[in-house]
C-alpha cells in the first residue's frame, strides 16, 4: 500500500465521518426547532 492510497483511505474516512456528523447535528437542530414550535404553539393557544 502506497502512501497516496493510504493518505486517500484517510481522507474518505474523515469526509465519511464530517457528513455523519453533519446529518447528525442537522437532526439534532431539526428536534430542537421542533421543540421550540410546540413550546410557542402552546403558548399562543393560551
């Protein structure tokens, strides 16, 4: 295995992991405005 191959294994892996965390931290804000909404719906039907 040459260091090239090897250097692009790594750098696949890490854009791999970089759009995991990506999708992950897009849910996570998805939840929390979803959160958010409910909270001000609740507060207007008051």
């Amino acid at each position: 295995m040459s260091y090239i191959a090897a250097y692009n294994m790594s750098f696949k892996a890490h854009q791999f992991r970089a759009s995991i965390g990506s999708l992950y931290v897009k849910a996570s804000i998805k939840k929390l405005f979803r959160a958010y909404e409910v909270q001000v719906l609740k507060l207007c039907e008051q």
